[in-house]
C-alpha cells in the first residue's frame, strides 16, 4: 500500500482515470463528435450550479431554436430570459446572449478557440474559457470547475473538501498533473470533472468505484473530516431568490406585459415583492412598461 508521505505519480492517476472515463463517460449531447463548439459554450453556461438533467431538455431546446451564436444574437435579449425556463440564475441568459452578439460582431459568428479571445467575451470567466478552449477544440488548459478541485483536494492533498476560492497552490498542483499530450490533456480535464460528478461526491463519495482509491491520500488517512471554515447550505423558501424565481415564472409564462395584480398574486409579501422587482430591473431582465405593467426586455 502506498505511503501516507507518498504523492500519488501523475502518469498512474492519468492511466487509471482516463480508463475508467472510456468505460464510465456519460453519452451528453455536448461531448459528442458531431457537437459544435456553439453547443459546448452553451452547455457550461447552463451546468453552472445546475444538474445535468436540469440542462438536457433546455439545451436541447435551445440548439434547435438558436443553432448559431447568431441565430441568438437576432433575438431580443428577454427571448433568451424566457427559454432559459426554470434552469435558475436568469443572468446568465443574459451573458450568453451579450457573449453571442460579440461573437457575431467580433469573430464571424465562430466561437472562438483560443482562450485569450474567449475570457474577453461577456460573461465568460476564466474556468469558462478553459472548458470551451478543452471541450471544444481539444486545447491543453487547466480545467478547474467544484468536481475536478474536489478530486484533486482528496486524491492528491489528502482533505476532504478544498479551499473556499482556487488558490495558486492548487491551480499549480493542477498544471503539473495536465498531461503533455494537448488531446489527452483536454480527455483528461473532462475525465477527472466526469469523476467527481459520478464517484468523489461531495456528500457520499464511492469510493469502492473510484479507480484511484488505492492511491488517494484522503482515503488512506482514514477520511479525516474537513476542518475549514463552515459549508452552508443555501436557503431557498421564503428568499429573495425565490421570490425573483415566481416573478420571473409569471412573466416568461406572459406572451406581453404582466399587470402588477398579477404578480401580487404570485407572492404576498409586497415588501419583498417590491425589492425583488427593483433588483430584477436592475439586472435588466425585467422592464417596467407602464405605471403599473411589468415585461421581459
């Protein structure tokens, strides 16, 4: 059995993950051959926070209307905030639409694949950059969304659970565990996200199915818990964010504007109610249209 002191060798964890990712990998319409990297863009905005069977149908959905950045670009911003549906965190519509509009004016209307011209698109930040430029064109990047930081904090540093924020001794750990290879490399990113998704949970981690459990530190420590700072949990009934969420609902729900009766009906408190409207207004994904009619931009 390895040493507790031993860091587990980079080609063993490669052969072993990228095994068990050819035999394991999920068939996700993003990852297939045939997907553009339009497809692949709009998948990571998606999954952000979101389960992946919350996605499917609204990806879906969304390639078929908008198979194009520019096919999106043509549309009114608030076209976008409907189809978003119920996938949570609205902005981010936004951002994809502002992306695909920049994409239009700025690169032809071809998602770009280096991730200097990526990370300058509205919206898109520095994991977002790396996964297209790795998902979609098969560059070598460090690829570090919550699955893929989690593998490694066990895997390799042996806790439980990593840092609140990336650090820069995590995202060095993470580039010297990148293969050389760009194509494995981007294979690899993938695989150890695909990992962490389906074994090294966060909550009940498999590890009888993990193919590198005989090499993770966190295992052979015992499973020591994690000592840092709390993790909350994140509210939802009674709060802002669902409150936003039923007003949003009556308004994609509306094909014109929303009377306000109409959203009082939704929810009782008119404080709340008030503050909420102003906020979403504020985020540009509601605009007043009247003294009293209220509608997506």
């Amino acid at each position: 059995m390895p040493s507790l002191d031993d860091q587990p060798a980079a080609s063993d964890l490669h052969h072993a993950v990228l095994a068990w990712y050819d035999m394991h990998a999920r068939d996700l319409p993003w990852r297939r051959p045939e997907a553009s990297a339009w497809s692949v863009m709009v998948s990571e905005f998606m999954l952000q926070q979101t389960p992946v069977a919350r996605v499917l149908p609204v990806h879906e959905a969304w390639l078929e209307r908008w198979p194009t950045p520019a096919d999106l670009a043509a549309e009114p911003t608030g076209e976008a905030v409907r189809a978003w549906g119920r996938l949570g965190y609205p902005r981010r519509a936004l951002r994809l639409h502002a992306a695909a509009v920049a994409i239009t004016e700025q690169h032809d209307g071809v998602v770009p694949d280096s991730y200097d011209d990526l990370i300058a698109l509205p919206g898109v930040g520095d994991y977002t950059a790396a996964a297209i430029a790795s998902f979609a064109y098969g560059r070598r990047h460090v690829v570090l969304d919550t699955n893929v930081r989690r593998v490694f904090a066990r895997a390799v540093a042996g806790v439980e659970f990593p840092a609140t924020a990336v650090t820069r001794a995590e995202r060095d750990l993470a580039t010297g565990l990148l293969p050389d290879e760009e194509a494995t490399a981007a294979t690899w990113a993938v695989a150890v996200m695909e990992l962490g998704a389906l074994v090294c949970t966060a909550s009940s981690p498999r590890c009888g199915a993990c193919p590198i459990a005989d090499v993770c530190r966190w295992r052979l420590a015992g499973h020591p818990a994690y000592d840092g700072p709390p993790r909350k949990a994140q509210a939802w009934a009674g709060t802002d964010r669902q409150c936003r969420g039923r007003l949003m609902a009556v308004l994609r729900e509306s094909e014109g504007p929303v009377h306000a009766s109409a959203l009082a009906a939704a929810w009782d408190d008119a404080v709340q109610r008030e503050r909420c409207l102003v906020g979403l207004i504020d985020d540009a994904l509601v605009v007043r249209v009247g003294p009293e009619s209220y509608a997506l931009p």
